[in-house]
C-alpha cells in the first residue's frame, strides 16, 4: 500500500472518529466523568443522563472542564419508554451504561434498589437497541465482585461467578443479560468490563479509599481525628479510573464484542494501602486509626486477584498505575 493511500485511510478514519456521538448513563459519577472527557479529546458528540440534570452535583464534570460540552439529560433508566426516546433522539453510535448503585455497602442497606438500578437500566437499553434500525455498540460495566472470593487463583474471563453482596449478584444478573441478548441477536455488539476496583481524586467519600486519602489528609493539615476502618487484611486490585475508562472505549471499537477484565494485576491488602497514604504524608498510621467492628459488613471478599492477560493480548490495554501511584495521584489536588 502507498504512503497516499495510507493518508486516505488515516483521515477517512479521523472523520468517522469526529463525527461519532456517545451516549452516556450515569455521567457525573466518576467513571462517566473521566469517560466523557475522554470521548470528547477524540471529538466525539457526547450526550449524558444523570437522574436529575437540576439537582445533581455536576463538580466531576465541572472539574474536568467537560459540563458545557455535554448534553445532558434528565433520565430514570428504569423506564423504558423514556430511554427509547432518548436513544431514537440522540443517534448514538456507542452507548455506556455507568449508572446504578455503586457500592457495596450500600447494597446491604438498599438491595433492591441495587438491583434495580443495575438491572432494569441495561435491560431497557438492550431492547432498545434491538428495536432500532441502527447498530449501535453498547457498554456494560460490570463488576469484580460478581466472582467473589477466588481463594488467591487469578481470576479471568472464565472463572464463575460466587457474588457475596446485594451489589454484586445485581452486576452478575447484568452480565448475564448481556451475554444472553449478544448470543440470541446477531445485530447486537455489547460488551461487558469486569472492572477491578480503580480510583481517582473524584471517587465519592462512602468508598473506603477515599475515606482513608481525605481523612489522612485532614490529620496531616493538624486535624486529631482519629480514622475508623473494619477489616484490614481484605486485599484488592486498585487502578487508575482514567486508564480504565479508556479500556471501556478500546472494547467498542474492537472487532468482535466480548467481554474483559480490566484490572491492574496487583492486590495488596486494605492495610498495606492505608500505611502507604499516611507513609506519603509522612505519618505513622498506627497513631492514627483504630478498627471499628460496627463497620463490618455481613459478608465481605478475603481476597481479591485478577488475570487482566486477555485485555494486553486483544485490546493492547496494559495499566500503567499500580497502588502506590494512584494513592500518589489521589494525594494530589485535581
């Protein structure tokens, strides 16, 4: 192939990028927020949902200087008829569904709305998109804790299910309802990201990350507070939600819709993490934190290890940030 020929290709290739728009549920939360603003850097239309564009707290979007260069819309994702309008409106070529209930303590509080939110929302998009005379690829995000505890073995793309929380049997119903409408209709291209836990400066503060990163911080500027955790020794896999985002777009523009687990490759325990953030500011955490068994939760994961092989080999997505750099990063202001 010539070098004019390959110069036809690239800008035919830069207009289809350019004039693609995205559809994103559940925007402001912080993996719609760093998603968005990475969709439009590649001058994607981007349109997202939130439950109440009026009451919502848009400071993600406001912090990534993305708020005015989204159409945002006021949706419930439960009911269908008000997500056929919004995808016969929008056109999208892509669709990411990041709404619902994201955490897992919340979920033993409020499970049914944990499977509501999960469940309903992608069920309405799926038979949506059926529906529609256009192919549109569709994102789902899943969750590492559908597999539950995998007892130290690197879990991949093919280890069962075992989920142990409101929150995770909700993400495991998903992802089954995604691979059945993949395999049942052909016009159809979903995919599902098993995301292993990732942070980030805009992560909420009912995630224990965040809770240790803000309070460690209130400590080192003079605050004698002292920081309540439950169990230490629970070990995960922590990444850099701006990495992973990109993983969910490297899945739709993939060839074949599958399904990836998208994980840094390396777990520490909760304890290990909470010694490196006071380490960073110079502390020594054991003057500072005490265990609280009255947040325990009824069942949690011993150990949490991933096998992110499949996402380097088919997408040529490798996380660049492990546990320690993203506490760094986290440490810093935005």
């Amino acid at each position: 192939m010539c070098q004019r020929d390959l110069g036809h290709i690239q800008k035919y290739s830069e207009w289809l990028m350019i004039n693609k728009t995205a559809l994103i549920f559940g925007v402001c939360g912080q993996d719609g927020s760093y998603l968005s603003r990475l969709l439009i850097s590649k001058g994607y239309i981007v349109w997202g949902t939130t439950r109440d564009v009026k009451a919502s707290s848009l400071v993600n979007l406001e912090k990534l200087e993305v708020k005015d260069k989204i159409k945002l819309v006021s949706l419930m994702p439960h009911n269908y008829q008000n997500v056929l309008t919004l995808l016969q409106k929008s056109s999208p070529d892509e669709v990411y569904y990041l709404a619902g209930q994201s955490s897992v303590g919340l979920s033993f509080e409020q499970p049914t709305e944990a499977l509501n939110s999960n469940v309903l929302g992608i069920i309405n998009i799926l038979e949506s998109c059926r529906l529609i005379d256009k192919q549109i690829r569709v994102y789902y995000a899943g969750s590492s804790e559908c597999f539950g505890d995998t007892k130290g073995v690197a879990a991949t793309e093919n280890t069962p299910f075992h989920p142990q929380s409101p929150y995770a049997v909700a993400k495991a119903s998903a992802f089954w309802l995604v691979n059945n409408y993949r395999e049942s209709y052909d016009n159809l291209f979903i995919c599902c990201g098993i995301l292993f836990n990732h942070e980030s400066p805009l992560r909420k503060i009912n995630f224990v990350t965040q809770k240790i990163i803000t309070t460690a911080h209130r400590i080192a500027n003079g605050s004698d507070e002292i920081l309540e955790l439950g169990r230490l020794d629970v070990s995960r896999d922590w990444g850099w939600a701006p990495e992973y985002v990109e993983a969910m777009w490297l899945m739709l523009q993939n060839n074949v819709p599958e399904d990836f687990i998208i994980a840094s490759g390396e777990t520490n325990t909760l304890e290990v993490f909470t010694i490196e953030v006071f380490n960073q500011l110079g502390l020594d955490w054991t003057n500072h934190v005490k265990i609280n068994e009255g947040l325990l939760r009824p069942t949690d994961i011993k150990v949490s290890i991933a096998n992110p092989a499949k996402a380097m080999q088919k997408l040529n997505w490798k996380a660049q940030y492990k546990m320690r750099e993203v506490i760094e990063m986290m440490l810093k202001p935005l």
